[in-house]
C-alpha cells in the first residue's frame, strides 16, 4: 500500500510540475505578447497621428489662423462655422481629413498663451466650434514642446488613455501661431489586447488540457510498471529479510544446539566413564590380586562391579529410550483406561523400596474418576520415572503421595514428595537433560525427566514442577475420556 500511494504521489508530482511549468510558460508568454501588442499598437497609432497632424500642420494657413485668432479674443466669439469665413475654411480641411483616416476623435488647433500659460483650443473638424476654451487636461509635453511638435505616448486625464501627436502651424515670417493637434483614445486598444488574452488564453488552456490527457495516458502505463516493480521489489525484500531472520534464527538454534551437544557429550561421558572406571577397577583388582584379598572383599568388589553395572545399563537404557522419543518416531497407541489402577499399580511396586528407605506411600484420590485418553505404556513409564524421583529425593522417614482429581475435561496428577525442595529458580529448568542438583544421588541417570517431558509432549499435554511449604511437587494432565 506504501508503494501505491508513494506511485500515486509521484504521478501527482509530476502532474503538478508540469501544471506548474506550463502555468508560468503561459503566462510569461501572455503578458509578453500583452505588453508587446500594446507597445506595437501604441507605435504605429503615433506614427499615424504624428503623420496626419504634420501633412495638416502643412496645409493650414498660419495667417489666417492669426487673423481669426486676434479678431476673435474672446471665449465662443465663434459659435458657428459660417460666422468667420478663415475658421470655416480650416473646419473643412481638419473634418476631411479626420473622415479621411477614419477617426473617432476630434482633431483640433491650440494656441498656447505664454503669459498665462495655457493652452486654448481654436478650430475643431467639429460643426460645432469649442472656441477659445481653455484645453485644462493639456499634457506636459504638448506644453514644453510645442513650437517643435512630438508624439505624447500613453498618458492618462479624466476621460480616460489617450495617445496625441502634434505639429506646429506656422505663419509666413516662421513664427508658430497654433499647434495641431490628433489624439486617439488608447483605452479601445486596452479593451482589444485583453480581449486577445482572453482568446489566448482559451487557446492555451484547450492545448493544455489535451496534452494533459496525453501525457496521463503516456504516464500512467509507465508508472504502473514501476509500481509493480516497486512491489515485487518490496515483497522481494521482505522475503529476504524473512529468510535473514530464518537463517539467524537457525544459526541461534545451531549454536544453542551446538553448545547443548557438547555440554551433552561431556556430560554422557562423565557418567559412562564413572561406573565403567569403577567396574574395571574391581574386577582388574579381583583379577591381579585374587590371592592377596579374602574371599569376603572379593564378594564386596564384586558387587560394586555389578550394581555399577547396573546403573550403565540403566543409563544405556535411557538414553536409547531419549533418543527415540526425540526422533519423532514414536507413534502413540491411544487407548482409554484407568489412572487410578495404574497408579495403585507403581505404588505396589515401589512398596518394598519405600520401607527400606522408612518412607511413607500415601493416595489423595477422588472417587468415580473417568478414564483418561493415552498411551498406557508411556504413561506407566512417566509414573515409573516420577516415582524413581521421588523416592530419590525423599530422604530417610519422608513420604510420597499420589494425588489424582478432575478438572473439566482433564484429570490432573500430582506426585509429591518431602525432603530438600528444588530451588524456585530451577523449576523451569528441571525437566532439561542432565539437569544439574545440589542434592542429587550418584546412582541417578539425570535423564528420567527428560524422558517424562518428551513424553507428555507426544501427548500434547502439560507436565510441571511446584515447591510449597518445603514439598516438591510434579504435575502433569490427560484429557478424561468420553464414551461416544
């Protein structure tokens, strides 16, 4: 899912670049071709201007502009164009011209007062003259310049933005009588450039939106490949980290296994070399030195020879009955039968043993208890090597007891017994192979609870070790059998 969605922000990403990149190269290009529209349209709207008010500016007569001017000193002396025959005769050739070049402004002549300094207009391409009224929104250029002409770009007054040009009309001594002047208002340039914006801008936008969908379509396969790379990628190194976790935790288990192997060889050899030592030490002694010892030490060695005999065998024994329960080869024979018989059973034939050794056999049993569900071989062995234990540890006048009862769909058997309890920070450990006790007797294979817990492994069920008030208890359970 990390993936997806890291594929998914990537391809958000470049979406968003790419929105971005033509957003800016759009609108770099709009306000250039916007301001560059204007400048052109500015240009050549004055190179007209200029052009229309020069050609005029040749063609009015200064004089008679002078003479109208001094005979008519006041504002709207001249109210009509048939009033003053000069004034109707400049009308006319400011009015064709301004139909012939198709203007929408007035053109018009301005005399500027040096003394006062202002601007008055005379004749206008008008029929109704606008006689010696004061021009108020005159611009600064037109003023300063006025006897040599110019072209005013883009300016601004109360009616709006206007483009002017203006040439000097002047008398026949060279003197300059008036100006003329042809103005253009640039807002309609204004309103037709955003106009082309917006149609551009239209424009662009439609491109960009089928390049988008071009480009989503190019993408999308391309970026799905790489998400499903990614994720073969990821599931490829969780799978290596899996078998890295796998191949530590094999070689954790090699090495604990390792260790245990050597602790565990060392171990079998210390107990078979011990009673191996002492029988060829006393039958070597009863060879050698048969004629140098009586006949009662030759019978002592001699049975020293046999009871460690014994407990080889009895080692041999379980280390062969260990290893075959560790192999995974034993196949339970599950039958239902009676614990409590079973149990009666090894306490009769413990009986003998517990009176030699002053200890006490006692039964703490619950009456009408089902039978349990197991191998009764096994079972019996499990009961055999708990019984050993017990007795083992007991101590002189001590006792064991057998404890059976039912707790739901189990029966659980407790053995128990007094003498010096195991330390509380062994219990979790007692059922381990060669499991080391401070009070453990010589003639102890150690391996009796190991074979007691690979059993109850094979069944599936529970065996444990408890100390309560100085007395070692081992426990395990075994499912109450029901009739079908």
């Amino acid at each position: 899912m990390t993936d997806i969605f890291s594929s998914k922000s990537r391809l958000r990403r470049v979406m968003m670049t790419v929105v971005a990149a033509f957003i800016l190269l759009v609108s770099y290009f709009i306000i250039w071709s916007y301001f560059n529209s204007l400048k052109e349209a500015e240009n050549a709207s004055l190179m007209r201007l200029g052009g229309i008010a020069n050609t005029l500016a040749l063609q009015i007569d200064g004089d008679a502009h002078q003479k109208m001017m001094a005979e008519n000193p006041k504002m709207d002396d001249i109210t009509a164009t048939e009033q003053d025959s000069n004034y109707r005769k400049i009308n006319g050739l400011l009015h064709r011209n301004f139909e012939a070049n198709m203007l929408k402004t007035p053109i018009y002549t301005i005399v500027f007062d040096s003394l006062s300094k202002t601007c008055v207009f005379g004749v206008t391409s008008s029929q109704m003259p606008y006689f010696r009224h004061v021009y108020h929104s005159a611009p600064a250029e037109l003023i300063e310049k006025h006897t040599a002409g110019a072209m005013i770009p883009r300016y601004e007054d109360e009616f709006g933005m206007w483009l002017s040009a203006f040439a000097s009309v002047k008398n026949r001594r060279g003197e300059v009588v008036a100006v003329v002047q042809a103005d253009q208002k640039f807002d309609e340039f204004l309103q037709a450039a955003r106009g082309n914006i917006l149609k551009n801008l239209a424009v662009s936008l439609l491109v960009f939106a089928v390049l988008l969908v071009v480009l989503i379509r190019v993408l999308q396969p391309i970026l799905k490949k790489e998400r499903l790379d990614m994720e073969a990628l990821a599931a490829a190194n969780d799978e290596n980290q899996k078998i890295g976790e796998q191949l530590k935790t094999s070689l954790e288990k090699l090495t604990t296994l390792d260790i245990f192997r050597k602790e565990m060889i060392a171990n079998l050899s210390h107990d078979l070399r011990t009673p191996m030592s002492s029988i060829l030490g006393y039958l070597e002694t009863v060879l050698t030195k048969k004629n140098q010892i009586s006949e009662k030490e030759e019978m002592r060695f001699l049975n020293v020879a046999l009871s460690e005999s014994k407990r080889l065998n009895r080692l041999v024994s379980d280390l062969f009955e260990l290893s075959k329960l560790e192999s995974g080869q034993i196949e339970l024979a599950r039958q239902p039968f009676s614990i409590v018989e079973l149990a009666q059973d090894t306490m009769q034939k413990y009986q003998l043993t517990a009176e030699a050794k002053h200890v006490q056999l006692m039964t703490e049993i619950s009456e009408n208890l089902p039978f349990v569900l197991a191998d009764i071989q096994w079972i019996d062995r499990v009961l055999q090597n708990l019984m050993d234990n017990a007795l083992r540890f007991a101590g002189e006048g001590g006792f064991v007891m057998f404890t059976i009862f039912q707790d739901g769909e189990k029966l659980h058997f407790k053995v128990c017994n007094s003498g010096e309890p195991i330390a509380e920070e062994h219990l979790s450990t007692v059922f381990d192979r060669y499991f080391k006790s401070k009070n453990r007797r010589t003639d102890s294979t150690g391996l009796g609870l190991a074979i007691v817990k690979k059993i109850m492994d094979l069944h599936g069920e529970q065996v444990w070790a408890e100390v309560k008030n100085e007395v070692t208890t081992f426990r395990f359970t075994l499912p109450v059998y029901f009739l079908p």
